[in-house]
C-alpha cells in the first residue's frame, strides 16, 4: 500500500480534545476532572512505519483507554497529542524532530497548567516513546510542585507490554524493539494504509548493544538501569530493530488490549474508586 496525496483518515472516536469545541470540553469538566495527555514523537521508524508512529500510537493508547474508563462509568477527556519529544539519538535520520530536554519540560508543565487553569486536576501523561519519560517525571513533579491540588501520573504501559511479550505474545523470539515486531504491529491496527511492509527490513542487534535498548534490565521495561542512547543510525543502519515482516493486525490489537487494561486499571483505581 503506497502512501499518497489521496489516502483518507477517519476519526473512529472518542474525540480528543483538537477534535471538541470548547463548549464541549467545558460541559465535559462537568462529569470529569480527569484528562489523559498522550506525549508522542516525530521520529524515524524505518523504511516502512512513518514518522508519526509514536505520536499516532500516543493517540491511540489515549483514545482506546478513554472509550474503555467512559463504558465502566469513569468519564476522561483525551487531551491533545504533544506531536514532539526528544527524539536527539534519531537525528541521524531525515524528518525527525527534536526538543531539547528542556523545552519538553516545559511544553509538557505549560499544557498541564493550562488544562489546570480551566478545572483538570488529575492529569494522566501517556507517552508514545519512553525516550521522553525522563523529561514527563520532571514536568509532572513541577506540576505538583506549583499547584495545590493537582495530582499527576506517568504511565509507563512498557513494563506490562514487555511482561506480555515475554509471556507469549507475538512471533518473534528474538530481540524486537524500536520500528520492530510489536510497534509494527500497532500501527498495522490503526494505520495500514501507512505501513509499507515490502519497504520492512530486518536487523538485529548484539546481545550487549540490545541490552542497553530494550532488555528487562532497562528501567523501560521495570528494571533497573538507564542507558542513554547517543546514535540510532550508528546501531542500526536501517533505523529499525527486529523483524518488522512478522507483525499482524491481531497481535496489534492483542498489545493494545494488555496497554489499555493496565491504564484502564489504574487510572479507574487512583482517579475513581479511590476519589475523595
Ligand atoms: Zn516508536
């Protein structure tokens, strides 16, 4: 499938807060003081995902989990998709963009202020590329900092996806990460029209260099080291890791089924059952 002038995009719905007017986010703040922020990227993926994918699947995680809290009776709105993160060790692809860590912070602090400034008080931030989680902790601590009553989470739905891949998901027994398997699959689900899968190309990385990426020592995935990565394009030339060739419609929406319930889950637990 060729990507063209003429493809179409639907909203499938929920809406997200670019797509309500602002009577409606006002009558909404009415039933909810909760609101879902998804923090995405502009990045390179490989040859066959485009360069949205973090952003899209942000959006996606935000828009399937607000459907899924509103049927169990917890209303949410799904805020706007922050299109930019710190995406500096993919410069060496074209098209990517990147902030400085800085100004993430301070676009993340600034749109949560706002939203708290019109009656949010539970802001949830959802990220799309666990590149920008370091700069999401800081923002959500600010927050906390400067307001009274404002209660911030970030959510980091890795560590329960990794869990799930480890338990079975998937395919590939092999080391699948960034433009791979899984994110493939994802974007498969949503976006086919996107993915051009002939384009995929496979490559893996080294035991040692895996590791520092995607590995359940990573804190990523709930472990407990960091690595900060300095070069995509010199770890893999190809800007993608894993077998792209293997990712179905069906275990895309497997993955986002296990990141939804883990949202859903907490998000109804910390902002609903356990509301004052
Ligand atoms: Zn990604």
């Amino acid at each position: 499938m060729a990507r063209n002038a003429e493809n179409l995009y639907v909203v499938k719905a929920p809406k997200t807060l670019y797509e309500m007017t602002s009577a409606e986010v006002g009558a909404a703040l009415e039933n909810t003081k909760t609101v879902l922020i998804p923090v995405g990227a502009t990045e390179d993926h490989g040859a066959h995902l485009p360069l949205g994918t973090d952003m899209f699947e942000a959006r996606e995680i935000c828009r399937r989990a607000g459907a899924a809290l509103d049927a169990v009776g917890c209303p949410v709105v799904i805020g706007p998709t922050i299109p930019f993160g710190v995406s500096t060790f993919h410069m060496g692809f074209p098209g990517t963009i990147t902030l400085t860590s800085n100004t993430l912070i301070l676009v993340l602090k600034e749109v949560m202020m706002s939203l708290y400034q019109h009656g949010f008080r539970n802001m949830c931030l959802i990220h799309g590329h666990d590149g920008n989680l370091p700069q999401m902790m800081v923002a959500a601590q600010d927050v906390v900092n400067e307001t009274p009553d404002a209660t911030v989470v970030v959510m980091n739905w890795m560590v329960e996806l990794a869990k799930a891949y480890a338990a079975g998901l998937g395919k590939s027994r092999k080391g699948e990460s960034h433009g791979g398997e899984g994110e493939t699959a994802r974007i498969i689900a949503t976006h086919p029209e996107l993915v051009d899968i002939a384009k995929a190309r496979t490559f893996y990385l080294q035991p040692h260099e895996l590791r520092k990426i995607q590995s359940p020592e990573h804190m990523k995935s709930g472990g407990g080291l960091f690595y900060p990565t300095r070069s995509y394009k010199a770890l893999t030339p190809v800007g993608s890791i894993g077998d792209p060739s293997l990712a179905t419609e069906e275990t895309g929406e497997q993955g986002y089924d296990v990141i939804v319930n883990w949202l859903v889950g907490i998000i109804k637990r910390d902002f609903f059952d356990e509301a004052t």
